[in-house]
C-alpha cells in the first residue's frame, strides 16, 4: 500500500511543488494545510502515514502544530520543511516529535529520503 | 574593524548563503555572484538610493524577532520578478497570468528562502536567533514600496543597505536584499562575535 | 513646465506656475496646501507621525506629520500666502502589505490620521483626497490652478 502524505505550507508555490514531487514517487497527497491548525484538524480527519510541516506560518506555527498532533498521536510521523534552518529551532522540532528536519531549499532526493527513512 | 567592513562581511556571508539557496531553487542555473555592496545612507539619500522611483518592482517584506530584531526586504525589478517565476514554475504569459496567486507565492517563497537562508548564516555565527515573520509581498511603484519598508521598520534616520547583483543562464536578475536592524541590535552581533563596539 | 519633485520628508514650494511632484506614495502621505489668490504651492512628502526621539532638534521638519504642517504653513507664507486661504489636499498613506503583521501596526492609517489633526489643528480645510487602500500613487500639484492628479499602476488617474 503507497503511503499517505500531508502536506503543510503557507505558500501555494510550496505545497504545489512538495505534492509535485511526492506523488512521483509513490506517494499519496492525501491532504494540503496552509496553516498549523489546519494541519491539526486535517491530521485528526485523515490520519495521513507522514506530514510535512513549515514552521513560520499564520494562525498556528509549526512548532506548536507538532506538539497538538504529537499529543493526540505519539506515533505521528513529522517531517520538517522550513526555510528556518537555526539551531535552537531544530532542536525544539525534533524535541516536539519531529522525525527529520528539512532546511528549505531542499532537492527531491532529500526529501524522499527523509520521508523512506520516517515511515520504512 | 571598520563598521563598514563588518556590515560588508556580514553581508558577504548573508547574501552568498542566500544566493546559494536561490540558486538551488533554480536548480543550479544561478551563475553569477556580484560582490555584495553595504552602505549606510543618511536618510536624505537612501530616498533616492532605490532610483526609478516609478518603476515597477516587486517587494518581500519580512519582520525578525527573536534575540536580534529587525526588519528585511528583498527588492527586484519586475522583469527579474517575471524570470524568476518562470523558471520556478515553467510557465509563461503575459504579466497577469505569471503574477496570479501562484506566481505571486513563488515569489514570497523566494523572498522567504534567500532572507531567511541570510539569517541563518548569520545565526549560525553569533549563535543569536533570528526569526523571519510570514513574508509579504508587494508589486507597485519603486517609490512606494520602498518607502513602505522604510516607514514599516520605522528608520527615519541612518539606512543601513547591502545589496547584491547576480544573473542565471545569461539572464540578469537583479536585486537588493536590505538589512534593516532595530538601532541598538548590531551591538547585539558585534558582541557576540567578540568584536568591540565602535 | 517646471516640475520639481519632492521626496521622502522633503518640503518644496512654487509660485504662479509649475509642477510640484511626488512619485511613489506608498505609506506616506502626499500634502498640498494652496493659496489660490497668490497662487502659491507647498507640497511635503510625510513620512511618519512623529519623531520617536523627541529630545533630538528635527533637521528635516517634513518628515514627520506634527513638524511637517507648521513647516509647510511657513513655507507658504513666505512666498506670499496667507494662511487663512490655505487649503489642503492628501494623496498616500496605503498599507502595501496588508499581510504583514508588524508590531508598528499600519503606518499609513497613523500617517493620514496624523496629517488630518494637525491639518485641523491650524484650521486648514481639507478640500479633497486620495488615500488608503494598498496600493502605491504618484501626485502631481498644479500650482497654476492648484489642480491635483493622482496616478496609480493600473488605475485611470483622478483628479482631487
């Protein structure tokens, strides 16, 4: 069974090329939020195998959208994709629950590499 | 250290982490890096300094919190804008197609990458956290977005400006990053670099 | 024509005939004032509402609304005007991005809103304007007529 994918990204050009390279490589989009608490909501509706997660959005950060999921789902799988590549910011993701933390911009392979290594 | 200099290399490592992540973006297609000039205009001639004040340009416009705050803004012509977008999204048409809403969040995701990729390379070196708010984006008159960036980080006195020229595949692109730190945040840097401060 | 162009908190003034522009109004706000029996003009360029160090001796009054009104009152007078003929008219003071969530709020509404007191504060009457929205405007000031022409990308210019 392809795994399930959703993805998270304020901007539309982001989402668009993430869904773009996911799906050619036998992935499911299952989903798109362009905000954290649109990312809870639809986690908690779709129930997606792994979620990629921008950190500076409106509304709901990241950050904060990693932890409601985590609390609701300790086995979420969290990858993220941010442009925000800073020490402490990554140490509190990856202590929030994320799996993997990607630096934006990023090329597909590390992507897919990220998403193979998250969910085998 | 010259403050000048030290705007300068700061400059330097900002805006070659960020022309590196557009080049990226581009997927490797960015060929040309122009020496980053930093400057600080009194107040007078950073008016004029953005030239062709009626010209078309497109602006992103970021707030930084954090440890070190401030302001930031990535200024292009709108004919660099246009290149931009289409080889990011493969598309072509006349300007109201490539600027839709697509195009346009290319272009504030391109904004969000290079200033942000410029606040890592500097956070990385001083340790200090510097956070970029959501980005946003005007296309309008030179004049009027400039003077926006301005007044939206309330420097009415000293401009602080680096800025850099870089072309892709024989296309020029041009464009200006601006670093506009809160008066006393510099010290901030400076002292986390161990520099004195001047 | 002269046309002589007024920039970022710059105050510049005409008499009889000529062009006083602003190109590239985007928060702050475009002021005439005009004295049609002189046939004087002023136009500043206001930046922000007030200086945030007020210690400090202002050495360019038109960038800020509180000194630039006074400033632009002086100016007129000077070449000629008398102040209870003045009027006013206002082109700016747009919040070009409106998604940004600033921690200085919307600069361009505290700038008319600046402009519009101290306006009110010398009595000069505000006789026509062109301002808010989020988009940027070039304003040209006839001093022949006092006539304003107020231009933006896109738009059909108008008349204030």
């Amino acid at each position: 069974m392809p795994k399930t994918v959703l993805i998270t990204d304020d901007t539309a050009f982001m989402r668009m090329t993430l869904k773009n390279v996911i799906q050619k490589n036998g992935y499911i989009v299952v989903g798109e939020a362009a905000d954290g608490e649109e990312a809870v909501a639809k986690y908690l509706e779709l129930r997606p195998d792994l979620v990629t997660m921008d950190i500076t959005m409106p509304k709901m950060d990241g950050i904060t959208a990693i932890k409601e999921i985590m609390r609701h789902d300790p086995n979420a799988r969290i990858i993220v994709c941010s442009a925000m590549g800073q020490k402490p910011m990554v140490i509190e993701a990856l202590n929030a629950g994320a799996k993997d933390f990607l630096v934006k911009p990023f090329d597909a392979d590390r992507v897919i590499e990220a998403l193979r290594k998250a969910a085998p | 250290m010259e403050r000048l200099d030290f705007l300068r290399e700061l400059g330097n490592i900002g805006i070659g982490h960020a022309t590196t992540a557009l080049s990226e973006m581009l997927q490797g297609k960015l060929l040309r890096l122009v020496v980053p000039d930093a400057r600080i205009l009194p107040f007078e001639e950073a008016a004029a300094y953005i030239g062709g004040l009626d010209e078309i340009v497109a602006g992103i416009f970021m707030q930084i919190s954090g440890d070190v705050t401030g302001h930031m803004a990535f200024i292009l012509p709108i004919e660099s804008a246009r290149t931009l977008v289409e080889l990011l999204t493969q598309r072509h048409g006349t300007d109201e197609e490539i600027f839709d809403e697509l195009g346009r969040s290319a272009l504030e995701e391109i904004g969000n990458i290079m200033i942000t990729s410029y606040l890592n390379a500097l956070s990385a070196l001083t340790d200090l956290v510097m956070s970029p708010s959501i980005p946003a984006l005007a296309i309008d008159m030179a004049g009027a977005v400039w003077e926006s960036v301005l007044a939206g980080a309330l420097v009415d006195e000293a401009v602080t400006i680096i800025r850099t020229d870089f072309s892709a595949d024989g296309v020029d692109i041009g464009g200006n990053i601006v670093l506009l730190p809160d008066e006393e945040e510099f010290q901030k840097i400076e002292h986390a670099l161990g520099l004195e401060d001047f | 024509m002269q046309e002589v162009f007024v920039n970022m908190g710059e105050i510049r003034a005409l008499a009889r005939t000529g062009v006083l522009t602003t190109v590239g109004l985007g928060s702050c706000v475009g002021v005439a004032l005009y004295d049609s029996v002189a046939q004087v003009g002023v136009m500043g360029h206001v930046f922000l509402p007030t200086a945030r160090r007020r210690n400090e001796t202002v050495d360019m009054p038109g960038k800020y609304a509180d000194t630039a009104i006074p400033a632009l009152i002086d100016e007129a007078v000077r070449l000629g005007a008398q102040k209870r003929r003045l009027w006013a008219k206002l082109a700016g003071g747009a919040n070009l991005f409106p998604n940004l969530t600033t921690s200085n709020g919307n600069i361009g509404s505290q700038n008319i809103k600046a402009v519009l007191e101290n306006l009110a504060l010398h009595d000069i009457p505000v006789v026509g304007q062109d301002v808010s929205g989020s988009h940027g405007r070039k304003m040209r000031f006839f001093v022949e007529d006092g006539r304003v022409t107020v231009t933006a990308i896109g738009k059909e210019p108008i008349d204030i």
